[in-house]
C-alpha cells in the first residue's frame, strides 16, 4: 500500500517518487490535504507532458468536470476522481507488467506543468526499496519524460537567501537561461510575457514600475504576503451547505460572479447574495509557494532578471552574458 499526499499551498505531490512491483496489486491511498482541488493520473512512459496539455485544452470540453478534468486519452492507465479539499480516495489496479518509469500528474487544469512524479515500476521491489540507486544501478530503468529527467531534489529557498544576489542584479546575466526558468517554474501557467503564458494572474510586462527587485523576489518567496486585490479568492459558504471558493469578477447588487479556476476557462459561478450565509477573505494566494525550489540560485537570478527585464534580450541585464556556469 502507498499513501500518496499533497503539499499545502503548493501546487505539489507529497512524494516525487512511488515503486511497485510489475504485475502485482497496488493500493494507493490519495488524501487531498491542500484547499484546492486535485486528481492523480498515471500515464504510459513519455506521455506526461501530451496528457497535460490535452488536459488543459480540453478543460473547456462539454463534460470536463464530470470526467474529473481527465483528458481522454489511450495514453491514461489509471486515474482519480478530483478530490476536493480534505477528501481521499483509495486506489486499486495492477501495476503494469513492463517496468519502467510512468509518469503520475494531476490533471485539474494549469497544475500538470508543476504537479507530477515519477511511478517507478521494478522486477523486485523489496530489493529497490532497500536502495534504490544500487538497484538502478544494476537494473536501469530509461526515463523517456524530459520533467521527469529533470526532477531535482527541493530546496526551501527563503528572502534572505537570495536577497544579496537580488539587490546585486546589473549585468551578465542569461536570457536564454532566464525564459526557460519562467517555463520550468511553472510561470507560464498563469502570467503572459510577450504574448507567451496564461492570463490569470497580471501581465508581467505591465507591472507597478514601483515595485523593486526585492519586492519581486518576495512575491516569488511568500506569494501570499501581499495580495493585490483584484486576484484575492474569496470563501462562500452558501445556506444550502454548499461552499464555493473563487476570484470574484463583478458583483452587482444582487448577485456576485465568481470564477472557481481561473486555469479551468469554465463558466463563473453566479451566486445570489440572499444565498450567502458567510463570505470571507481567504489569505492564501492562488500563486503556490515553492516555485523556486528546484531552481539553483543562480536559474533564479537570470528568472527574476527576465522579468525585471521585461522578457528583452536587450535589456541590460543582460548584457555582458557571460552564462555564469550554464
């Protein structure tokens, strides 16, 4: 039996690693500790990154909700419902005959870019768990999805870490490093740089030409610390029971227009204020945290450079790049 989990307020699975052994039963026991929803797909080797932009661009799809935001595809071995916050869903199949590494993401849309792992499928479980890198070693296993090639160990970066190198940004560093940091940090899953990236939260073209180094790099460290807001999710908690959690849109005198996922393109909710028993503010930013922690300190100087920089190679941060090591 596996116990799988997620990472509260951080757009994460709990392990980026879970083993089986080929052809026999696993149990997956799935608890959703975060406050947003999430669903757990494994796909067939290599098919991470097609899943997860099917499941996007059929998020808008007639259906998409009823079918937990999984995408149709051949490629799909097994799957989750969507749990909802603090719920958990227990998993039985057969694990795959062949070994190999396959790919586990959750589909709800805009998370796939930042939200999966690696389901290692081995001859001798026993023998992996007992030291896995000797097993690997001795029984290779080729990994054919590039996110999971790339998976690297977390680490926490904090403010003060990075601070110094912030403040000290003025040349030399690499765009090219820098535009592929805003793709592999999941940036483009919600803001726009130069036309490339979602619309959800601002434009990062267009931001407060007040805002300093610092202040960047602390919107990137504590998300929630200050919300601007215009992205602020607010909780309803409706007379019928039911809560809704969302980024209001307009509210009028009688009704207010909440969009759930900003990510999803679904239909904003319209919800009567006669309805409403209690609506609060929640302090947490739809911006996970984390989004540095598997970048070097340097990706992260040449990331907040490009958006200093505005995503110009011309900028002159970026003059003089010398690639620092790349």
């Amino acid at each position: 039996m596996i116990r799988l989990g997620t990472v509260t307020d951080q757009m994460l699975f709990d392990k980026d690693r879970i083993a089986a052994q080929a052809g026999k039963p696993v149990e997956i026991v799935f608890e959703n500790g975060d406050i947003m929803p999430h669903n757990f797909v494994v796909t067939v080797p290599g098919a991470l990154e097609e899943v997860g932009l099917l499941g996007e661009s059929s998020s808008t799809e007639p259906g998409a909700l009823e079918r937990n935001y999984v995408p149709r595809s051949m490629k799909i071995l097994f799957a989750s419902k969507l749990l909802a916050p603090r719920d958990s869903q227990k998993l039985s199949f057969m694990a795959p005959r062949k070994p190999g590494v396959y790919p586990y993401v959750c589909t709800y849309p805009g998370h796939w870019r930042r939200m999966y792992g690696a389901f290692y499928v081995v001859e001798d479980v026993a023998a992996y768990l007992a030291d896995p890198t000797g097993y690997l070693a001795s029984h290779p296993l080729p990994i054919l999805d590039d996110l999971l090639k790339n998976n690297r160990p977390r680490k926490e970066w904090t403010y003060d870490d990075l601070i110094s190198g912030v403040e000290g940004l003025d040349h030399g560093r690499s765009f090219a490093n820098g535009k592929q940091m805003f793709e592999v940090a999941s940036c483009v899953s919600c803001h726009r740089m130069n036309g490339v990236g979602e619309q959800v939260g601002p434009d990062l073209t267009q931001l407060d030409p007040k805002m300093t180094k610092a202040d960047i790099l602390r919107s990137l460290i504590e998300p929630s610390a200050k919300i601007d807001d215009k992205y602020l999710t607010h909780v309803f908690a409706l007379r019928s029971g039911k809560v809704v959690t969302g980024m209001i849109l307009d509210s009028p005198t009688t009704r207010i227009k909440v969009i759930e996922n900003p990510m999803a393109r679904t239909p904003p909710v319209m919800i009567d204020r006669a309805d409403i028993e209690e609506q609060t503010k929640s302090p947490t930013s739809i911006m996970p945290k984390g989004v540095l922690d598997k970048l070097t300190r340097e990706e992260i100087l040449d990331l907040i450079a490009y958006v200093i920089g505005k995503g110009d190679a011309k900028a002159s941060l970026f003059q003089g790049d010398h690639a620092h090591g790349h």
